[in-house]
C-alpha cells in the first residue's frame, strides 16, 4: 500500500493500479479508483499499513484462509460497470 500527499486531495492511500509520467491511479479497499497528477504529489512512501482489517483471519481455520489467498490470487482485473 502506498500514500501520497497531494496539496489539492492531502493524503490519498491505496495499491497502485497503473502509473505513467504523467498520473498514478491508485485502488482503495473499496475498489476506488483515484488517479493523482504525478506534477501534484508532494509526498509519496510506502505505508505499512495493510488494506486487509486486523483480526480478519482470527477466525479462520488453516484451510479457509488457504482457500482465500487462492481466491484472491485469481484477481488480477478491476472492471468498472
């Protein structure tokens, strides 16, 4: 996860979704997209900060959480409707 400070946004955090010269387009946990000017950011670092809620595998066994990193590993497109 990242954060970048933006004079015009302040700070914006998420995973980076595509990056040019020119803009970042960042993911947030709900699946926003938020596209930041590379010419506006004023600050940017990694977080160490995870998007995933703490506690979220306490109640998972061995194999419900083996099932959902599989799962998740077969997410590699975010599709606007």
């Amino acid at each position: 996860m990242w954060l970048f400070h933006t004079e015009k946004d302040g700070y914006v955090s998420g995973i980076i979704h595509s990056e040019t010269e020119k803009a970042v387009e960042l993911i947030d946990a709900l699946a926003n997209i938020t596209r930041i000017r590379t010419k506006d950011i004023l600050e940017r670092r990694k977080s160490s900060t995870s998007l995933m809620p703490t506690g979220l595998t306490a109640g998972l066994s061995v194999a419900e959480l083996t099932d959902l990193v599989a799962f998740l590993t077969t997410l590699t497109e975010v599709t606007e409707e």
